[in-house]
C-alpha cells in the first residue's frame, strides 16, 4: 500500500535531487552541440565557479535581505492582529474573516493586484499619496524601490498566515493566569510580557520557522513584479540560469547551494523546536 | 501601548467596580475603546483595499481607468471587462487547463497518499516513523533544487523496449507529475493523522469477519475517513492552483498556459493599444479569488493544520 507513495516520491522528488547533485559536476547546456562533461568541483570553486559569481552573491544578499524584513514585520503586524481578534469585541467573527482575505489570494494574483495599484501614471498609491501631497509626482514604484515593492506585498499577503498561527497559540493561554495577574494588580502590559509572550513562544517559533523557510525560497512575488532584471532573488536567479540561458550544469550548482543554505536553517530551527520541547 | 494590553486582557478581568462604572457611562466607555477601534478599521482596509481596488477597476471600462486623477468608485461601472474576459478564449482555456491540472493532482494525490496513510496510520511496522519523516521532509523541500533535474528529464523522450514515451515538456503532463511533489506528502501526512484518530474497533470487526486488509480500508475506514479526504483534497486543489515556478518553466504555448500564467501575460485586445489591459487582468483576478476566499474562509482551520502538518507534533 505504501509502495505508490515511495515510487512517486522516489521518482519525483529523490531522483531528481540525485540527478542534480550529479548535474553539478558536468557542464551541461541545453541544446548544446558538444556532448556533456565531467568538470568535478569547477562550477562550486573553478575560476568561472559559484564563488565567483558576483549576480549569485547579490541574489543571496537580495534574498536575506527580503526574509529578514518580510519575517520581521510579518511577525510584528500578525502579533498585532492576533492580539486583536483574540479580544472581545462586537463583530469579532467578521473580522477574522476579513484579516485572512490577503492570504486567501494566490501569490501571483496579489502581486498583480499591487502591481497595477503600483502604476507610474494610473496607480492609485501614487494618486493617494500625490492627494495627501506626501509626493510631487508619480513614483515608478518597481523601479525605484523595487525591494520595498515587492517586500510590500508579500507583507500584505503572509500575514494573516503569521497572525492565524499565532492566534492559536493566544487561545490555548488559559485565561484564569490573566485574571490572577490582574488580582496581583499587574497592568495590561506587564501581563503581556510576564504571560502572553513566554506562553506564546511555541507558536512563535513555528511561526517563525515557515516564514524564514518560505522567504528563502521567494519567486512568485519578485517574477510578477520585477520580472528578471535585479534585484534578483536565489531562486530567479536559478532559474534564470536553468531555463532562459540553458546552463543545467551551473544551475545545478546554484540549487545545490540554495538546497545547502535553506538546510543550515532547517538543522537550526529543528534544534531549536528540540530544545523548546525540553 | 493600548493596542497590545487590550489584546492581551480579556475584559472580565477587570476589577469589577471600574468595568460597573464603565457600563454606566457608554460615551467614556466609546472614547476610551477609540484608538481600538481605530486599529479595527485600519487592519480591516489595509486587508481589503487591494482586493476593493482590483473589484473597482474590473468594473470602470478602460476609459475611466487610463486618466487621472484616478476615480475611487466607478462612475461608468460596466461588465465590459468581465465580458470580454470570460470571452476570451485565451482565458477561458487557462481555467481548463488549470482545472485539469490541479484535479488530476488532486485525485491521484489522494487515491495514492490514503493508501500509504491507511498503511501509515494502522500498521506498526519497521521503517513507519522513517517513511513520516521522509515525506514531512518534502514538505520543506525547495522546488528550485530540482528545477534543472525535471527540466532535463521532461525535454527527454523515454525508450523503453518497444515503446517510447514522448517528452512532456511543454504539455500539462509535465506540471501532473511535478506537483506530485507538494501535494502527495499533503495528504500523506494529513490524512494519516486523521486516520490514527479514528478508533480501532470498527476494522478489528471488519477482520474478525474476514476482511482482508484492503477491505476493511474500503468499506469501513474509507467512509469514515471521506470529510478529511474532502478537506485534504481541496488544500490540495488550492496548492496545485497556485503553483508558478514549474508553470513557468514547463509550459511554453500559450494554449496550455496555467490561470497564473495567463494572469501574468495577459495579452492586450487586438488592434488596441499596447498598454497592458488592467481592467481585463483585474476582472480574470477577480473571477479566480472569489471561489478561492469562500474557500479559505470555509476551510481556515484544516488549511493551517495541514501547513503546519509536523510541526506541532515534533
């Protein structure tokens, strides 16, 4: 019964891995003339090799930079949310619903959305923000601020995905540990760090875990709004590499190195849910 | 600092003397909730502006949507847009091949991933926790790693004996077999631990009258496992929809381009301008996310369980 799982997962996923760790070694190119061959280490280390390779480095600067402040304010503005729609108020359900819209929307999708609301001449950011007289004239917003542009939207669409998250950590948070604080004579703020963050922590760093992951991995967002002019990300870069220029050798190299630094993140976060559940 | 200790507190905490004066003066009561609602409705429209926007653009017709200043409500409102979106074949085609795409996904993930999850969730057996933690292990697999790999593989044609398989390049085939990826490990895990909360006893009677494994799994875990296979399989859907990256890289005509693609190069109507066609992108937006918001909003909870399948559990 087992037997379909693992052949398809050996077939489409371990296969593959293995053919592009193999890809790796050889100078492969797609429709070349000359037949493939075996070049060892020299696209890892080779003079032409991914050290080198200074459009990889700045896609890795470009993707860190994007998961460092997409993560952060995805977290700060889901905790705000959370919070929020965990207290009681009237019209609480509608809310919930209304904060997970965004998410709701596929990635492309919103990234078109933003796309046209980012409009040089007909984009309604420009025209709010030229009403409110915060700018003179319209801003390419893509083309000047490209990073911001595309951090923007995926902010907007992650999260609701953050805040659902720690939501459910918020619920399980008995709440006669609130009323005892507030007995004590502790103040809303107090309580928040004292109970709401340590108990929180779980959720937090699972949050935080499929957020950095799914931030490394980054394509839709930077595709639709940038297409493949810089600032690239790891992953419009790779394929870049593979698909438009051919060069399956070196853009296995490239995965290979994206596989490897999306692993360290995993070993570090696996340690850390260990430790968390000591 | 209000926003986080409103949050943080439930109001019955409150000592009962300050919440009792409270109720009888309803406008202090109104002022001092002021800034909290004031983050209510900021939330609620930086959630909902970008969604209004693009329903208010498919509604203006392309006159009122190339000028400025630009209109906030549509002044004109048409369904030109939407008529001349749900018209076009090019699009039309999209939602097909984005339907077949995503249904065989769908379907050939559960058929395959409830027998492993039968298996998985009612036989102990060597190799059980290995084989979980191998296909939780692809839940985080980066798709781009094996870009190159399938992009070979499908731009070679199979020999095998006296057959040939044709490459799959360039057909919708090719994004089939690569969604397996996401979407098997999806109703693996999920489905298996759905199963493993169902109690035993109803297949141990099913046994003692002389089912065998296979049909106790079909007439008796199936139909009580069948709403998890209902939730699994949409999430399944939704995630073999969404896809971009191997649409890009796999699919070449534009008569088998995915919703997504056609969603990004959408080409503008003949003999108009060359200006890209706003108004027909925003109305083909909308006509793809309202079903997919009824969705999320319905399945919220399974969505978030079957993400972070793993994860809680350790």
């Amino acid at each position: 019964m087992l037997a379909p799982s693992l052949l398809v997962v050996a077939l489409v996923a371990f296969y593959p891995l293995g053919r592009t760790v193999y890809q790796s070694f050889t100078n492969q190119q797609f429709l070349a003339l000359e037949p493939t061959k075996w070049v060892g280490l020299d696209n890892y280390f080779g003079a032409a090799g991914l050290i080198h390779d200074t459009m990889f480095r700045d896609a890795i600067v470009v993707t860190v930079k994007f998961t460092v402040i997409t993560v952060f304010f995805e977290f700060v503005l889901g905790l705000i949310i959370a919070l929020v729609v965990n207290s009681n108020f009237r019209g609480r359900g509608v809310m919930r619903a209304v904060m997970l819209v965004p998410w709701a929307i596929p990635t492309v999708i919103s990234a078109q959305m933003w796309n046209w609301m980012y409009n040089d001449i007909y984009g309604v950011l420009n025209d709010g923000l030229m009403r409110m007289h915060l700018i003179g004239r319209g801003v390419a917003w893509t083309a000047v601020h490209p990073l911001a542009s595309v951090c923007v939207v995926d902010i907007w669409k992650t999260t609701p995905f953050v805040a659902l998250l720690l939501l459910a950590g918020l619920q399980v948070i008995p709440s006669e540990l609130y009323e005892a604080a507030a007995v004590d004579g502790a103040s809303k703020w107090q309580q928040f760090w004292t109970i709401t963050l340590p108990l929180l922590r779980p959720a937090i760093l699972v949050a935080l875990i499929f957020r950095t992951l799914d931030a490394l991995r980054v394509f839709d967002v930077f595709y639709v709004l940038l297409g493949q002019r810089p600032p690239q990300s790891m992953a419009i870069y790779n394929q870049y590499t593979i698909v438009q220029a051919g060069q399956v050798g070196y853009g296995a190299a490239i995965s290979v190195a994206i596989f490897l630094i999306i692993s360290v993140f995993v070993v570090i976060y696996v340690t850390l849910l260990r430790v968390e559940k000591q | 600092m209000s926003v986080a200790a409103e949050g943080a507190g439930r109001p019955q905490a409150r000592p009962a003397a300050r919440s009792r004066r409270l109720r009888r003066n309803p406008v202090m009561r109104f002022v001092r909730r002021l800034p909290f609602y004031l983050l209510l409705a900021l939330i609620a429209v930086w959630a909902l502006f970008p969604f209004y926007w693009a329903l208010k653009s498919a509604f203006t017709p392309d006159i009122d949507l190339f000028k400025t200043p630009v209109e906030y409500f549509p002044s004109h409102a048409t369904l030109t847009q939407f008529r001349q979106v749900l018209g076009s074949s090019f699009f039309l085609r999209a939602l097909l091949n984005s339907t077949i795409v995503a249904g065989s996904v769908t379907l050939l993930g559960l058929v395959i991933g409830a027998l492993a999850a039968f298996a998985l969730g009612r036989f102990g057996f060597r190799g059980r926790s290995a084989t979980l933690y191998l296909m939780l292990s692809m839940t985080i697999f980066p798709q781009i790693a094996i870009l190159g790999a399938l992009y070979t593989m499908f731009n070679t044609s199979l020999h095998a004996w006296f057959f040939t398989v044709h490459p799959l390049y360039d057909t919708l085939g090719s994004l089939v077999v690569s969604y397996m990826i996401f979407t098997l490990p999806l109703t693996v895990w999920v489905l298996t631990s759905f199963i493993r909360a169902l109690p035993k006893d109803l297949e141990e009677a099913a046994y003692i009258d002389g089912a065998t494994p296979l049909q106790a799994f079909r007439r008796v875990l199936l139909p009580l496992v069948a709403p998890g296979l209902v939730t699994v399989g949409l999430l399944a859907f939704i995630a073999a929809w969404n896809e971009f990256l191997f649409a890009l890289s796999f699919i070449e005509t534009p008569s088998k381009y995915t919703v997504n693609l056609a969603i990004v190069a959408f080409p503008p109507p003949s003999g108009s301008t060359f200006q890209t066609p706003w108004g027909q992108i925003m109305a083909a937006t909308i006509v793809v996310t309202v079903p997919l918001i009824v969705l999320t909003l319905l399945l919220q909870r399974r969505i978030l369980a079957g993400l972070t399948a793993g994860a809680v559990k350790g």
